[in-house]
C-alpha cells in the first residue's frame, strides 16, 4: 500500500459512460481515489452518495472524485443510473490498481477465505504523490473527512 510522500501508481482504466480515465488526466490537480468492494450493495451504496452529494464541493477545492472496484463498465453505468451518482466510476477488472495499491487482499466471511478489495481511499495530492490514505475505511462521514483533508492541502 502506498504511504504518504509516495508517488501514487499511475492507472489508465475503462470508466462509465466509456472511454478511459488516468491517473495522469489529472496532473496538477488533486485527486481522490476510492476503493471499494461492488457496486449496489449497502455499504458501497452509501459511500458513493456521499461523494456524489458532496462532488460540487470537491470541484470547488479543485479536487476529482474516482471510484474504483473489479465491477464492469456497464456495471458501472447501471449503478450510476439507479443512483444518480455524479463522480467517476472505474473498472479494474483484472485487480492490477487494486494490487498495485495494496487493496487487493484475502478477506475472510463466515469462514470462507476469498480475495477481494479492502475499502480504502488514498489522496493523490497535486504533485502526484500520496497526500493521505484511509484503510479498511468506514463509511458513515468517510466523504467529509476525506473533503476537510482536501480544503486542508
């Protein structure tokens, strides 16, 4: 997992609505990356509208808000649909970001081991380095922590 001061790993990743975002789209510009399990479940759910109500707030701090899970495109766009959600989505499908920053991890639910993405958020500052990471992240105020730490580069 990449720690504050580190370069941020880089990523170019199918998003919804098509076409591909990148890390690098953003240079110069503080961005939010995060991560988390599947679209359209209660937890994920949650996180994604938080953001999304706060998205214009994130714009305004000159920040951009990406969420990331293994789901597909059109996944994407169904969960974006249902909810209304105004960030972007991104598919890693093959877990290569999610490995690449350290998410990509066993998991275990009523004793069945498993691998999958641990919820995380990572502040990718201006300089593209890591300004801030948020572990096996909880949900409730997640968004607006995240927001204060934006206001607060």
């Amino acid at each position: 997992m990449p720690n504050p001061g580190d370069l941020a790993p880089g990523f170019s990743l199918p998003r919804d609505g098509g076409g591909t975002v990148s890390l690098s789209d953003f240079a110069g510009k503080p961005v939010v990356l995060y991560f988390y399990p599947k679209d359209d479940t209660p937890g994920c759910t949650t996180e994604a509208l938080d953001f999304t109500r706060l998205a214009g707030d994130f714009s305004t701090a000159g920040a951009t808000v990406i969420g990331l899970s293994k789901d597909s495109v059109a996944a994407h766009d169904k969960f974006c649909r249902k909810h209304g959600l105004g960030i972007i989505l991104a598919s890693d499908a093959e877990s290569d970001t999610c490995e690449r920053y350290g998410v990509w991890v066993e998991k275990n639910m009523y004793g069945r081991r498993y691998m999958g993405i641990e919820r995380a958020t990572f502040l990718i500052a201006a300089d593209g380095r890591v300004a801030r990471v948020w572990p096996k992240v909880k949900v409730a105020g997640h968004a607006e922590e995240v927001l204060a730490a934006v206001r607060a580069l």
